[in-house]
C-alpha cells in the first residue's frame, strides 16, 4: 500500500516551512523532507464523512516520517510546537494546558470525568444529539450524578432552558461541578452556542467548570478559548484538524487544572490520569524528554504539518512553484461557513430538509439532511460510492434511517483547487434526480 502512495509525481508538500515556534531540531525535519521522494497520494474515492476527513499530500506524507524514539532531540520539538500551535488555533493563552494523547476523541470524555469529577458530584450534559448521551454514560461510569437538559431531535438546548437548570441547582443550595455540551453533535449536525451557554454559566455558577466536545467543530467552527470563559475542549485529530485518526486532543483552562489539583480523591483512571501526563506534557514543552505512555510518534508528526498549515505558519510557496492553500485562521472559518452554505441550497434546490430545525443552529463543517419521501440510504449512499462520492449515513438512534451526513472540513473546503464541494453537488444532485425517477 505504501508504494502505491509513494509516487514520481509532484508533492507540493514537500517544500520548506519554517513555523515562528520552531527550533533548529524541527527545521532540520523540514529540509530532510524537502529532499526525500517527491509524494501525492494515491487516488481514491472522495471521503466527505463528519471525520475522518481527506487530509493533505503533506500531511500524510508527515505520517509516514521514518520510525523516530519518542525521547529523541528531533522528536521533542515537534511534540513542543504542537502543544503551542494546538492553544492558537482555540485562540488559548499560554496558562492554558493542552493534552496530545494517542487515543480518539473518546478519551477527552474520559479525562474530563476522571480528572474533574470526584465520586457523587453532580453534572449537567446539554442534550442535542447522540454524543451528549454518550458522555453522560461516560461520566456515570466514573460515578458522577449526572442531569441531562434535552432539546428536540435537530435542536440545540436553548438558553433559557440552561438557565432554568443552573438556578434550580442554585436554590438547592449547590452547583454543577461542570457543565457539558456538545459544540457541534456529529449525529444530528445540530451546532450549539458555545459563547453563550459560556456565558449564563459564568453568570449564574460562576463555580461550575465549562466543558465543551468540539469533536466535529475545531477548525471548522470559530472558537475562542479564552474570551468565551471556557475551561475544557476536548477534540481529535481526524475531523476539522485535518490527520489521521488516533490522537485524543484536550485543552484545559488554568481554572480547570487548579480544580484538579485541589482533588480530594486521586484520579479514578491510571492512562488518563493528569497526575500522569501533566509532567510530560510540561516536559515536552519546555524541550525535555519525559515518559510516561509511548505517544503516536508519527501521528504527532502528521498533527504538527496540518497545525502549521492552519495556523498560517506554513510558507504559501517556495521556489515559485504552487503550494499547498494556507490561509488565516480567520479565513479558514469563511471558507468552511461560504461551503456549507453552499452544500444545504444545492439540497434544498433538491427538496431536502435539513436536520437541524433552527437558524444559526446547523453546523458549518457538516450537513445532515433528510432522505426525500419515498427513498432511503438503499437509494442514495450506494450510488453516490459509485461515482466516488462517500458519506455517512444516520446515526441518531430514533432517526437514524431517515437521513445521511455529508462532512465538508479541512482541505476539501480550504483547496477550491481540487473541487471537492463541486464534486459533491454535482454527485448530489444526479443521485437523487436519478433515485426519484427509478421510484416514479
């Protein structure tokens, strides 16, 4: 498979970029890959799911650096600019903490209950789709008392709801050690306010921690670490952040390690312990080695060349020949936004609903659409593999027949060279034109 990939033809990643934060170590990974094989993937189908995304030539590339010691002075730079590009792309300042740990983005919900959460405390999780269900359960595995606001199916829980339940929790005499919600739910496409639910916490338990899933919406939805208020975003590698799977992503406020600190009981979980991995992660920063857990080596590698891209740090050209697209943070979330903008009036040019039922409610990294009366996935998502189209179908339980999930992050967005969103149009609307005509 690795000669397949590994191809004559021209890599426009392979060219020399030197990130502000880098060290003498991390250039001289740089300019060894300028000089190794030139690379472009293989072709394939055109995978537009809710993550895992298509990622870059460079990318990719990264991912197959040659095996490295996890301790090596090449090594730790890379894992120490990762650390401070991952705060950049959150707009988090540096006394925030983030976490690179091999795993998905499961293990965020792991780390959140076995690290802020003690025995009995109490919980409130923002229902607007199957992942919120999912965290409670994890949070009840680790013994938190856990309280669920629910919204409608393609409904993000209002304010005002989130309001209701703090105070009542207040009369009581008590607060919610966190407050949990989903930024944008990858089953129903539902994305909620993160700045305001931020905000009534704030001004009402002022004590509880803010924790946000931003699984499905780093890098494709604006989010402002430090100006919002909040204390956790969890996330990993394979959607908006545009790498391969495998790397659990988590970025913890000053506050929130204070809290962890301040534990009464010891963290209920060894591989997800930060009495574990803050060190390493403190270690790895500074430009010491430290061990604790072997990281995903390579994975890191990959994670370091999209960050530098995201995070501009990556030169636009080299030598006048084309590049890879590297555009400002802020563009980035522009393009993401004019896609899916894009992506849902080609669909209801079609006659096809959304899932989300509100405005300003429907994520910009992904869009969950209805099936037209009288047709289902059977209809629809084999024929879109047939012209290389590949998409996901329903995974809300008490819908999940009725609808599929078209992703559009990262480079697909980015790059309007490769014509990934044309691509997917065109293939939309031949398949369901041709689906209604077999049925009439």
């Amino acid at each position: 498979m690795l000669s397949r990939l590994l191809s004559s033809t021209s890599f426009r990643a392979t060219r020399s970029f030197f990130p502000a934060t880098t060290t003498t170590a991390t250039r001289a990974i740089h300019t060894t890959r300028t000089r190794m094989s030139p690379f472009t993937q293989a072709p394939h189908d055109l995978l537009v799911i809710p993550g895992p995304i298509e990622v870059t030539d460079s990318v990719l590339y990264a991912n197959a650096h040659p095996s490295m010691s996890h301790v090596s002075k090449d090594f730790i730079p890379v894992f120490g600019d990762s650390i401070r590009m991952t705060r950049e792309v959150l707009y988090a300042g540096k006394d925030t903490q983030p976490f690179l740990i091999s795993g998905s983005g499961t293990l965020g919900w792991d780390q959140v209950a076995a690290n802020l959460v003690e025995d009995g405390e109490e919980a409130l999780v923002l229902h607007s789709g199957y992942f919120a269900d999912s965290f409670a359960d994890c949070l009840e595995t680790y013994r938190a008392k856990v309280t669920q606001v629910k919204a409608p199916i393609g409904r993000a829980v209002a304010l005002a709801e989130l309001e209701k339940a703090l105070i009542q929790k207040k009369n009581e005499g008590k607060f919610y050690k966190i407050v949990a919600f989903t930024h944008v739910d990858t089953s129903t496409a539902v994305l909620s306010d993160a700045k305001g639910i931020a905000e009534t916490v704030r001004r009402i338990s002022p004590e509880s921690l803010v924790v946000a899933d931003c699984v499905c919406s780093v890098a494709s939805e604006e989010i402002r670490f430090d100006d919002w208020g909040l204390d956790i975003v969890l996330t990993a590698s394979q959607k908006g952040l545009g790498t391969p799977p495998g790397l659990s992503v988590l970025v913890a406020s000053a506050r929130a390690i204070e809290v962890f600190k301040a534990r009464k009981s010891p963290p209920s979980s060894y591989y997800a312990s930060w009495k574990k991995w803050l060190p390493i992660m403190n270690a790895y920063e500074s430009g010491s080695p430290a061990y604790f857990a072997t990281p995903p080596v390579n994975l890191i590698y990959a994670y370091h060349a999209s960050l530098s891209i995201i995070t501009g740090k990556r030169n636009a050209s080299a030598a006048g020949q084309p590049a890879e697209v590297v555009v400002p943070l802020e563009e980035r979330f522009a393009l993401h936004k004019a896609a899916s903008q894009r992506v849902k009036a080609a669909a209801a040019e079609l006659g096809l609903s959304q899932l989300p039922q509100a405005d300003g409610e429907a994520a910009n990294g992904m869009t969950a659409l209805y099936y037209p009366e009288g047709l289902g996935a059977a209809d629809v998502i084999p024929r879109l593999a047939q012209r290389g189209v590949v998409v996901a179908g329903g995974l809300h339980a008490q819908i999940k027949d009725k609808y599929f999930r078209v992703g559009h992050m990262g480079v697909t967005v980015v790059d309007k060279e490769r014509g990934d969103i044309d691509r997917v149009v065109k293939a939309l609307k031949e398949v369901i034109t041709e689906a209604k005509a077999q049925k009439s």
